[in-house]
C-alpha cells in the first residue's frame, strides 16, 4: 500500500472514531470540566419577548448536550408563570426529556423579571444538587436593581457563562410624562441608543382604532425623547392606550391610560353676581377649555358623584350645614378651591381653610404699608405650580395673611417675596383645600387677567385632583378587567380573582398575580371605572448591562448557535475519505473500465520493456 493511501486509510478511520465519540464541541471548557447538574437561569420577563426564540433555541442546545454528557437540568424562570403544573418543573433538577417538556411551557411574561425570585429556588436546592454545576444565564441584557446579588450567587454556584444578543432587538419603555388636562405628554425611553431615531406614536380606542399619531425623534446618542398629544374634546373619553407604530411591541412599550390624566368634572358654585368681570366670569373662562365644567348652586354640585374639584368665590355666604357637607365632601376625596375677599377677611375662622388666617386684609405694593413692589417668588419644586412661568405684569395690590406658625411653610404652594404665602393648601382626609389669598376678580390683584398664568394654574390645580369616585375605589380591591400580554397586545380579561389593593400599587408589586393591566369595574351602562397599572410604574428606567466579573464566560446566542456542527462535517469527511479509499481499491482490483485499460497498457509496455527491442530494430 502506497503512503498516501495509507494515510487515506488511517483519516478515515480515525475519522469514524471522532464522530463515534459524538464530542460537545459547542460546549464551554468549564461546561465539560464539571459532572454535576447544569442550572439554567432564563429571563423570560416582558423585556424578554423579543427575540425570545433565541433563549428557548440555546436552552434546547443545552438540554441536548446534558443528555450527552448524562446530566440533569435545573430550569430558573426569572418571571413565575403562576401556573402550578409549570412551577412545579422549575427550581428541582429534570431529566433532559422532562426539561424538553417544560421547555415547550415556557414563554416569556408581561410582568419585570425578578431576580429575587430565582435566589430564593436557588436556596432551596441542596449543597448535593448544586455540586459541580455548570451555570448559564440567558439574559436579557438588562441590569436589574439586585443585578450584582444574582451575579454574585450565581458565581457561587460554579462557573458561569451569560449569553445575550449580539444584535439586541429594539426595546422601549413608554410613561406619562406629564398630567395635563389638555395635552398629553409621553415619555418615550429606549434601552440601546445609537444614531438619530424617528418613532411614531399612536393613541388607540378599545376597539384598537388609531385616534391621534405623532412623531418623536430620539437625537444621536439620547435615551429619551417625548411625544405631545392635543386631545380634542370629543374623543377624551375614548381614549384606552398608547403604543408605538411599526415596532416589536412589548408590555413596556404599551402605555394604559385611565381616568386619572382626563378631563375633570369642575363645579363653580353659582352666585348672584352677573357682572361683566365678575370672578365667575374668569373662572368660567379660564377653566371651560379644559374641564367639563358645571355652575349651579351648592347643592345641585355636592349631588354629582363624579365630581372632582368645587370652587367657591369671596361672592358665596355660606350656612353652618353647607360648611359641613363641603368639609365632608373634601374628606371623601373632593378638592375644594376657594378664593380670598372681603367677606373671609372679616370672617377669617372657617372650617373651610387650609390654614389659620388673620382679621384683615393686608396692602401690598405701597396703599397703607411701608413695602413696595413685592413679587410672587418663583416656584419650588415641590409646588404643584413648578414650571410655570410667572409674568412681570403680574400685579398684587392685596392678600388675606396667614398667621405664623412652624407648619406654614409646609401648606405654601406660593408665596410673595417677604415670604407671605400667596396659595396654600392642605390634605383633609382622602381630598385637599386650596386657597387663593387673592380674590378671583380684578379687586386685589390683576391674577385673572394674567392670560396663560391664570389659566395654568387653574390646570395645575385640576391636575393634581382626582374624582370622588376615583379616591373611593382605592380604598378598596378591585379586580382585573383588561390585561396586557408580554408583546403589547391589550385585551378584555375573564373573569378572576386577582384584585389589586393600593397597599400593592404603593409596594410596587407587579407579577403573575398582580400583572400590568386595567384594574375596575363596570357599571351598568358599560363604563370603566378603574386605573391602569403599567410597566413604566415599576420600571422607571433601561439600563444595558455593565462589566462582568472576570470569572465569568460572556457570549452571545448567535456566537454559539452558529458554531459550525463539526461532528456532522467530521462525518462527511469520513464518508468521503472511506469512500475514496474504498474506490481506490476497487479500482486496484481491476473492477473499474478505466483502471483496467490503465492496468493492460501499463502491462503490455512493461512485457515489450522485458522482451528488449524487436527484431531488425
């Protein structure tokens, strides 16, 4: 046998071995250094849903390699399924074909991954079924706030390989920005920002019909951008959720909206002053434009249960009983508006006042005081009013003064520049009091006829109020009636016994029992009475992973599902080389056409060699 058949041979052979062995080639060095079962820790929380078929495909390669190596599997959802035959399967070690079982259960949810909640299966496995484990994570990408915990247990566990995407999908978070009774203004957060980016956001009815569309850019290199809704009177009560247009949504990118930003039901309490500026007149104005506004007497207001926010001028007397009702429908939830007059300076002791007033009215600006020129300081941050530019026209000739007291400072929403408060304010029971120290007229100040001044606070002051029926449904549970699922898509829920209490909403708990979703109740005309409870409530922010300890193995699903199958190449070269060797052969014994003329002339040239040089040559 000649050398290069030999060698022909002996690949082969060699070869057939190799593919025999089956070897893990994909498999990390720690992965085939350990004997011990392989954890697999999965984030299949909303951030997960896109490109979530590259976590199963990796957990499915990795399930196949256990089986080789004969190892079990312990499977660590990072979102709980809330499903009892499922959970039952996860956090306990699985034969391969019981993990290829739950792997086919396994999708990603609408609720934030939650780490905590794989530590804890993690401490409840035993020192035995932990040793010499082989760890992997199939991550999101995304740094949670007990990222360094898990990462540090996991570490403890035995050596760890993190898997992402190399080309992560496009992932946002959406939030309102602003509570404002005209315009709506989205925040709009993306987790990897990179060149300029044009999004469009869409605002939709129940029935998924767009009702408004707006553009917003995110600038080179930005996380965060914003989108302004004008939201035309007549569609206000139609509008259901936001989302982005010509993305792979998910649950954070779907922004439920309840009745809590809408337009507010606002009573005037009518007086008998029909003068041409009279302070109903303003007020009336002012607020019409942006709230559905009522003027009637106090008894016709205190009557409609959806009523959000009272307003009451210097004009309106008062009786004991009146007080109380209005003090009882404050406490009930009620946001009560009162402007300063001549009437409350010479009666300052009312129940009705956020704060204790003096007898009088005090002269600003030079009539019957030493101080001049005094102006509205500009507004804190925790005002109501931050933000609000405040005009150099602006002109106060009197105010009701508060009496001095440690508490004052607390119950100022604005104040003058010698520091007398302008606006206070105070909770009583489940509503507030709000006080203007100036009339609501031209008489003490020229507030009214500010323009956009007047008119934003007024906004500000409504904004920050919430319907009676909406402050009495937080004191109680209410069940879930509309949910979102882990891509975005929002839809009515059957009927359950999950109900959400504020004691949840405070916590910030959001998981398979208290999911996103419209939380409320019908009445019976259809409508929803309820509040939206969504991602960016609990999430406030994206944030791509950091650097990761030395230790531990970083790759990405692409880089290992792509790794060319070389046991299935080795086969092929096998077959070849075998076949090649065989053909060789086969040709040697004559049975090929080719050969065997090849094989007769190399005969014959080497019989006329051996009989010399014919005769007479």
């Amino acid at each position: 046998m000649k050398p290069w058949q030999k060698a022909l041979c002996i690949s082969s052979i060699f070869t057939a071995a190799l593919w025999a062995a089956n070897p893990d080639v994909n498999q990390d060095h720690a992965y085939t250094m350990q004997d011990g079962p392989v954890i697999v820790a999965i984030d299949n929380g909303w951030s997960s849903a896109p490109n979530f078929e590259s976590r199963l495909e990796q957990l499915s390669a990795l399930i196949e390699s256990a089986e080789t190596s004969k190892r079990n599997i312990i499977i660590l959802p990072s979102a709980e399924l809330n499903d009892t035959k499922f959970d039952e399967k996860t956090g306990v070690e699985l034969t391969p074909a019981e993990a290829r079982t739950t792997l086919l259960e396994l999708t990603s949810q609408p609720w934030p991954t939650d780490h905590t909640f794989q530590l804890e299966m993690i401490e409840q496995l035993s020192p035995d079924a932990v040793e010499n484990a082989s760890i992997y994570w199939l991550s999101d990408g995304l740094q949670k706030t007990d990222h360094n915990e898990f990462i540090d247990r996991l570490t403890g566990l035995g050596p760890v390989s993190i898997y992402q995407d190399q080309d992560p999908a496009d992932l946002y978070l959406l939030s309102l920005a602003e509570k404002d009774a005209r315009d709506m203004k989205i925040r709009i957060e993306r987790a990897y920002p990179s060149e300029e980016e044009t999004v469009t956001v869409n605002a939709y009815n129940d029935a998924g019909q767009i009702l408004l569309q707006e553009d917003a850019v995110f600038a080179s290199n930005e996380d965060e951008t914003t989108a302004t809704f004008t939201i035309p009177r007549e569609i206000r009560t139609e509008l259901s959720y936001i989302s982005l247009n010509g993305i792979e949504n998910t649950a954070g990118s779907i922004l439920l909206i309840d009745e809590s930003w809408q337009e507010r039901t606002v009573g005037i309490i009518k007086t008998a002053n029909n003068q041409a500026l009279s302070g109903e007149t303003f007020l009336r104005h002012a607020l019409n434009p942006f709230t559905d506004l009522h003027i009637a007497p106090i008894e016709e207001l205190a009557a409609q249960s959806n009523l959000s926010v009272m307003i009451m001028t210097d004009d309106i007397s008062l009786q004991d009983t009146e007080r109380t009702n209005i003090l009882q429908w404050i406490q009930d939830g009620g946001t009560f508006i009162r402007f300063a007059g001549s009437k409350l300076a010479t009666l300052p002791d009312d129940i009705l006042v956020p704060v204790e007033l003096t007898k009088g009215r005090k002269y600003i600006n030079g009539q019957l005081t030493s101080r001049e020129n005094l102006e509205l300081e500009p507004f804190d941050t925790g005002s109501p009013y931050f933000g609000i530019s405040i005009p150099e026209s602006l002109n106060i000739n009197s105010i009701i003064q508060a009496k001095p007291s440690l508490e004052l400072s607390q119950h100022t929403w604005a104040q003058l520049s010698d520091g007398s408060p302008l606006i206070t304010a105070r909770q009583e029971g489940e509503g507030w009091m709000i006080l203007k120290h100036v009339t609501a007229d031209l008489d003490w100040s020229n507030l009214p006829f500010s323009g956009d001044f007047f008119i934003d606070m007024l906004r500000a002051d409504v904004s920050y109020s919430l319907g009676l029926a909406d402050k009495q449904q937080l004191n109680r549970s209410l069940p879930l009636i509309q949910s979102v699922s882990a891509s975005g898509e929002v839809a009515p829920t059957p009927p359950s016994p999950t109900r959400i209490t504020q004691e949840i909403l405070d916590a910030k708990q959001m998981d398979a029992l208290y999911p996103p979703g419209r939380y409320g109740e019908y009445d019976v005309n259809g409508t929803n009475f309820g509040f939206a409870y969504n991602i960016s409530d609990v999430v406030t922010e994206l944030v791509e992973f950091g650097p990761m300890p030395s230790s531990v193995r970083e790759t990405t699903y692409e880089a290992d599902q792509s790794n060319t199958n070389i046991p299935a190449f080795l086969l092929l070269g096998g077959a070849l080389a075998l076949l090649a060797d065989g053909l060789v052969r086969f040709g040697q014994n004559g049975h090929l056409p080719a050969m065997r003329r090849r094989q007769r002339a190399a005969s014959e040239n080497k019989q006329r060699t051996e009989e010399g040089p014919a005769p007479g040559v």
